[in-house]
C-alpha cells in the first residue's frame, strides 16, 4: 500500500536527513582528528629521553671543568629549563589522556546541539516553502467550489517568483472559469428560453387567424355600441400578434451573407420615423462614418427597440432622444483604420436602477407592466450574432444610455 505523507513532513525529513549527515561527518572528522593529535604529541617519553641525555650531558662538563663558573652557570640554566619542560610535557599528557577520556562524550553533546539546531533550522525551512504550496491548495478547493479567490494583499519581504507567477496563473484561470461558467448558465437558460419562445410562438400563433377573422366578421355588423370593445379587442390580438413575433425571433439567428450597412442612414430613417412633436429625436454623426458588416433588418429590429425604449423613458421629457456614432481607431491615439463604430441612443428619463442594471439583458427580465421580457436579450442576442457587444450605463445628469460596438467592414 502506498503511504502517502504530506510535502511539509518530506521536506522537513530531507532537510534534517542531510543536515544530521554533514554535521556527523565533520563531528566524527574533528573527534578523529583531535584523538590522533593529543594521542601523537601528548606523551612525555620524548622528553624523558631528553632529560636522560642531558643529564649524561651534564655529568660529562662537569668532569671536564668543575671549577669553571660559567659552565657551572649554564648547566644550572640548562638543568631548570629542562625541568621545567618535562614537568609541561608531564602535565599536558595527563590533561591530553583525561581529555581524550572524555572526547566521546563531547563529541556526543556537539552531536546532539548540531541535531537541535538542525531540526530548528530544517522545521523553519519546511514551514516556509510548504506553506505558499498550501494556499495554493486551497485556492485550488475554492475554484473547484466556484468561490472567490483572496484578494491579493501586500506581502512583506522577499516573495518567491515561481509562487508568484503561479498565482497570478490562479487568478487568471478563476476569471477564465468564472466567465465560462456564466457562458454556459447563459448559454442554458438561452437554450431553454428559445424552445419556450418558439413553443409559445406557435401556440400564440395557432387562434390569432381565427381570432382576426372572426374581429372582422364582428366589425361589420356590430352597432355603435359595440365600437369601443371592438377596437380594444382588434389592439390586443395586435399586440398578441408582435408578442408572438418578437417569441418567434428569439433564439434565430441571422441567416444569408452580411452588407455593408450605412449606420448614420439607418439611424436617421428611425429618428424620422419615430420622431414626434412631442419628442425629439436627435442624430449626432461626424462625416465619413465607415460602414458596419451586418445584415440589415435584425440590425433595425435591435435598433428600433433601443430607440423606443429610449421614448418610453423621455415621456413627458422636453430634452428628447440623442443618438451618437462616432468611429474608435484601432490603436486609440487617432492613427490607424477604424475597426469599431460606436452607437449611443442617449435618453434623459429617470434612468436604470442600478440593482437591476445587470439583469436587464435576461431573457424574461422587464420593469414594464406588459412587456414580454425579450425586447434588451433580443438586442444583445441580434449584437452579438454580428460580431459586436452592447452595453447599458446611466447617464450624468440623469437618463441611461446603451452603447453599441460594431466592427466595420475593414475590420478583419
């Protein structure tokens, strides 16, 4: 069976494996060392050897010259030096046999100081390198339980760069996940929402026939009386007949080849047709626009519902619709080919609840007392089918606007 053991406890015994090696090689090299040199200079026996000659020394002077007072002198000096020496060398192989005596049990506690302070210096070492690999253990859990990461917070003192770089390698795949998690819950209840729509569709449309032919059946021979029911009911099968049109298109994309569409032509078609006395509707566009890649009617579908939305919100405003195009150069500093063209459909309403402004593009979400719900997802889904994006914000001063980005026709 495999035995399994954590990073911190292998590290820690690797590092104390070799530090005990080293320390009880160099301890067992200086004991050895030290043994053979007390054991090779602690004798006293080359020292008896001298005294013994230079007694035989001394005897043979003095039959020569008894009776001279300098020999006399230096065979005095000669006699107490060579005491002294052997009473040092005497005294130092009694201290060198009593030290090596006690060698081993030095060499013992050395050991056992060496072994402490490896273990100290071995726990420190293990603690520091595994505990960068245990956060990133449990970043690793929290990914796996969709949770968010820790916010990056100032460290003191010198980083590892490896650990570093694997984090901010983290971080970068939580986002990656994170996005492509709600892709695939938006992707779902986008999928779920097309087959409900078309299957409403369908049952919306199966009596509306009947339904038109029967209100014109009854407009022709009801009386005066019967006028006012009678319109109300022709407006609500009209209105039954755009819900289950606007049901139909949701989840469709754009089929055929794209064109070449004029942006500032387009929205200038809806500003005159929608325009009123009441509310103005106004187009702010620079000269020499390029065109947008596209196809035509789904984009004017996608429009017409931003712009209405936009009247809906000015009712009863004197400041009206303001629309905005303008080209975005592809490196940002006015150099180069424009790649985008931005759309703005500006209004000065009360503006979006900014709790809500994140939800406003789900299929079924409406703030609206009869709204289906699919009008802002129909748009984002008609935006993104062309290769842009749309987005919502509010306005300083008041209003919401909803700004389009689509890639021109020389954009790759």
């Amino acid at each position: 069976m495999l035995k399994v053991r954590s990073f911190q406890t292998g590290v820690f015994l690797a590092i104390l494996a070799v530090a005990v090696a080293v320390a009880g090689v160099a301890l067992l090299g200086a004991t050895l060392l030290l043994r053979e040199i007390v054991a090779g200079s602690g004798t006293a026996g080359p020292w008896e050897a001298v005294a013994e000659s230079g007694r035989a020394l001394i005897d043979s002077v003095q039959r020569v010259a008894p009776a001279d007072r300098r020999v006399g002198s230096a065979i005095r000096a000669h006699q107490e030096a060579l005491s002294e020496s052997l009473r040092l060398s005497r005294l130092y192989a009694l201290v060198g046999e009593r030290f090596l005596r006690v060698l081993p049990l030095v060499a013992l506690a050395a050991g056992v100081l060496m072994t402490a302070l490896a273990l100290v210096i071995a726990r420190a070492l293990a603690y520091s390198l595994s505990r960068p690999i245990s956060e990133l253990i449990g970043w690793t859990e929290r990914i796996a339980r969709s949770e968010p990461l820790p916010e990056a917070a100032e460290r003191s003192g010198a980083s590892v760069r490896e650990f570093e770089a694997l984090r901010g390698a983290l971080r970068r795949m939580a986002a990656e996940l994170d996005a492509a998690r709600r892709r695939q819950v938006e992707a779902e209840r986008l999928r779920a929402w097309t087959d409900m729509a078309r299957r409403v569709a369908h049952e919306l449309k199966n009596p509306l026939t009947p339904m038109r032919l029967a209100l014109a059946r009854i407009q022709g021979r009801a009386d005066r009386a019967l006028h006012e029911p009678v319109a109300v009911l022709g407006a609500e099968i009209e209105r039954l007949d755009e819900m289950a049109r606007a049901f139909s298109q949701f989840g469709r994309l754009p089929e055929g080849p794209t064109s070449q569409i004029d942006l500032v032509e387009l929205m200038e078609a809806l500003a005159r047709s929608h325009a009123s006395q009441q509310t103005r509707i106004v187009v702010h566009a620079p000269h020499g626009l390029p065109p947008v890649n596209g196809h035509y009617e789904t984009l004017l579908r996608a429009f017409r519902n931003l712009l209405l939305n936009a009247l809906d919100a000015s009712a009863g405003e004197s400041t009206g619709v303001e629309i905005w195009l303008r080209a975005i150069e592809a490196n940002g500093d006015g150099e180069g080919a424009a790649p985008f063209v931005e759309v703005r459909v500006a209004d000065r309403g009360p503006g979006l609840d900014p709790e809500i402004i994140d939800r406003i593009w789900e299929p079924g979400f409406t703030t609206k007392s009869r709204g289906t719900g699919l009008g802002l997802a129909l748009v984002r889904q008609t935006i993104r089918a062309q290769g842009g994006d749309v987005s919502a914000r509010n306005r300083e001063g008041g209003g919401a606007e909803f700004i389009v980005h689509l890639s021109t026709a020389s954009a790759p």
